[in-house]
C-alpha cells in the first residue's frame, strides 16, 4: 500500500526459479500472488527474497523460505477378472482369456504372472510395468491338444510390489457333437456304349457319413436312361448306377446324380455318358411268316391284315418293302429300325378277281443286313357267293390268354343280341347259313379269354341277300 503522499508505481521480483510472483507491478494499493512450482526439486530446503521497489520509495525486501520433504510412496494393484474358466469342445479350437492388471498405487510398478499349468500358454508377456492408474492385460491360451473330456484346473500367481494375488484357472472341455456330412468316394461317372450295343457296366457310389450322429441319405438323377439302386439309406451304403441304351441315338449324354440328407449339404455326381454309331447294320426280323385272305365273289371287303418287321441285330436297320400283285396294298414302302417295331398293313382289292387262289410274295430287303431278302407268302383265296350264306374272316387275337371267338348277327347296324355262334381260338373263319332273300344282314366279331372276359366289337360287315 501506499503510506506516504503522492502515487505508488512499484514493482515486485525475486531470484527463484520456483517461485512466481503475479502480479508482477501496480499503481498504490495491490495483492501480489506468490505460487510454488516444487516439481523437480530434490528434498531439501529452499530460500529468496522478494523486493518490492517504486520511484521515490525506500526499497522493501521480503524473504521466502521452501522446505520439501521426501514423501512416502504406496503400492498396489487390482485383477480382474479374478478367475479364469475356459470352455471348448474336444480337439476344437483354443479359447484366449486374459486378466487386467490396474496399478492403484503411487509409485511405477512391475507386476510378473507365473503358472505351473501345462496346458496354458502365455499369448502376451507374463511380466507387465505400469505407472500409477494406468492398466496392462496379459493373456494366455488354453491348447486343447491331447486333452479328453473333463474339467481342468490350476493356480497362477501375479506378484509385484510385495504383493502377491492368486488367480484360479479351469479349462472345462466337452465331447463336440457333429451333424451329419454326405461323404462320396467319387466325384463323377463315366459311361460309353454304341446304338443298339450292350449296355454298358454298371459302376457303383460309394455314400458314408463323414460327420456325426445319423445320416438317412436319398439318391435321385435326372434323366430316363440311368437307374440308381437302392434310392436311399442310412450312413455307409453303396449306390449302383445302371444305364440303359435303349433308345439313344450317337452322341454325348450328362446327367447328375445328387444325394441328399437331413441337416446335410447335398452332394452332386456328374455323369457322362458317350454312346458312338454302330457299325453293325442289323438284322431282319419278321411276323407272321405268312399272311393268308379269303374270301367270296362279291361277298363283303376283306379286313386288312398286319405284318411287323424288327431289328434282330445291333445297329440301325433301313428296311425297304415290296410285292409282286397287283391286287395286294401296303401302307409302308420304307423304314428304319433300331429297337423298336414297325407295323404294316396289307390290304387286299377283289375287283376283277374270280373264283380261285392267289398267290403273291411280299419281299424284305435291308441294305448291309446279314439276311436280307426275306419274304413273306401271301394267299387270297375267292369262292362263288352261296346262297343264303355269309362268309366272314378275322385276324388272330394277339392276347396271350385267348381262349376263343364269337360271332354276332342282327338285321340292323348295331342292333346285337346274344351271339351266333362261339368259336375256339385256333378257328378264324364262319360261314353264316339260312340267310333269308331281301334281307341285309350286320356281323361282327369278339374275342374272349380264359376269364371270361369279352372284347369289344369288331368292326361291323354287311352281306345282302338277293
């Protein structure tokens, strides 16, 4: 303050490096703030002085005195977690813990983990240096190499400071349940044959369970020629793939096979299959070995009759056909073959014709074939026209339990009663007797088998009487 007359300007400064002085000047009356900076400072006592001058004023001085001592430092430190407890399954992954370390001391500190546990192995450093409040983890990995199933335990010790905590580890392991796999011994089949060859070996999957607990496995494909057996299981089984070339022309096939399975990813097999052209041209096969008509004088057209060629070979075979007689028709001149039957049907025209037999050949040929021509007789035989009869001809039933024939007759187109007559099988032929003049009469024939059971009608024919 100011305790003469006038203005006071003064100043204030010391020689301390630890001392502050704010603020520093003033005008009259004022507060100086003296603060203490002890960071660095050895344990000791320090001293100053503060002088405090202005213009026209007796200098005053003020001394200053710091005494430090050498404080008293703590340790300690916290874990956490306090325990360990590993988990996993047998031969499953390792599983990595680790603890927190946090220095609640004052002072740096050095902690060290030590174990005598075999089956747990250090993932960071045991040993870990913190200062005051800070944190540090170490962790460890618990190897479930060679272990069976059960619960394992152990003590570690982390010591630091003149303090030591204990940490309690456990591993506890369990057997791991597996879901069942689709396991295959193949990735894919290959097949080869030629058209209208033999088929060619079957050739086998092999299915197990690759995983756990129960597989219940089906089969399946996706095309008509290959056939798989048997179409499910359970875990191992064997499947066969069989393929048939029945059918299929030259050329290359592919098929999948899939194998599926309740909480199992499918599994897929492609098959390849090449089927080459066959140099063998085929065999002529025929039947009936012959075909015999007959018939009257103007009497009722006569039903066409059918002839079938096949390929008793391998190969394709081009058949062609022909005859001799004017008054015999076919429906086909021309064909091929591999597996299946060609029908043709043969027809006979009566115009012009009297009374008699005919004879005509029907001839087979096929290019390359090893038994081409072959021929096939055909007989027509016309009679006079009797009077009050009917003759009526049929083709033989191809039923393989046919026991007989039986003949309709009515005055009226469709208009049938009981039957006329019943014939055995071996009998294709009925002449129909006591047939009024000025009556048109209707027929028909069935066919009946060793049940019982009827056909229906034949085609109807009619015959006048004049």
């Amino acid at each position: 303050s100011n305790t003469g007359g006038g203005t006071l300007a003064w100043t204030a400064n010391d020689t301390a490096a630890w001392l502050t002085l704010s603020p520093a000047s003033g005008t009259n009356s004022g507060t100086v703030t003296a603060s203490i900076a002890a960071n660095g400072l050895a344990a000791g006592t320090y001293s100053t002085t503060v002088t405090v001058s202005a213009p026209g004023a007796t200098t005053k001085t003020l001394s200053v005195t710091l005494t430090i001592t050498q404080s008293t430092s703590t340790s300690g430190f916290s874990v956490s977690p306090a325990s360990l407890a590993y988990t996993g399954t047998v031969g499953g992954p390792n599983q990595v813990l680790g603890v927190t370390i946090t220095n609640t001391g004052t002072s740096t500190l050095t902690v060290t983990w030590t174990d005598p546990i075999n089956w747990l192995v250090a993932t960071s450093g045991d040993t870990v240096t913190m200062a005051p409040g800070g944190s540090a983890t170490i962790s460890h990995t618990a190897s479930t190499a060679g272990l069976t199933a059960g619960t394992y335990s152990g003590t570690a010790t982390i010591s630091g400071g003149g303090i030591t905590k204990q940490v309690p580890v456990t591993l506890t392991l369990t057997v791991a349940t597996l879901a069942p796999a689709i396991g295959l011994n193949t990735t894919s089949l290959g097949f080869a044959g030629s058209v209208g060859g033999a088929n060619p070996s079957a050739q086998t999957i092999g299915i197990s369970n690759a995983g756990g607990g129960t597989l219940a496995w089906t089969a399946g494909d996706n095309v008509p020629w290959l056939t798989l057996s048997p179409l499910s299981g359970t875990n191992a089984g064997t499947v066969t793939a069989t393929v048939n070339l029945a059918g299929l022309l030259a050329g290359s096939y592919a098929a999948t096979v899939t194998v599926t399975a309740t909480g199992a990813t499918p599994k897929t097999v492609p098959v390849a299959l090449t089927v080459t052209g066959s140099t063998n041209s085929g065999t002529i096969g025929f039947s009936p070995a012959n075909l015999a008509f007959s018939g009257t004088i103007g009497g009722t057209n006569l039903a066409a009759k059918t002839f079938n060629i096949t390929n008793t070979g391998g190969g394709t075979l081009s058949w062609t056909v022909s005859d001799n007689a004017t008054w015999l028709q076919l429906t086909l001149a021309s064909g091929t073959t591999t597996t299946e039957t060609d029908t043709i049907s043969a027809s006979v025209t009566l115009s012009g014709l009297a009374a008699g037999t005919y004879n005509a050949i029907i001839t087979v040929t096929a290019s390359g074939s090893t038994n081409s021509p072959q021929q096939i007789p055909v007989s027509l035989t016309l009679s006079v026209t009797a009077a009050g009869t009917a003759n009526l001809t049929w083709n033989t039933s191809t039923e393989s339990d046919l026991t007989g024939y039986k003949v309709y007759r009515a005055t009226a187109s469709g208009t049938y009663g009981a039957p006329l007559a019943t014939l055995p099988k071996t009998t294709t032929t009925y002449t129909a007797t006591e047939l009024q003049t000025g009556t048109t009469y209707f027929f028909v024939i069935t066919a009946y088998d060793s049940s019982g059971n009827e056909s229906t009608f034949s085609n109807e024919v009619s015959k006048s009487i004049f």
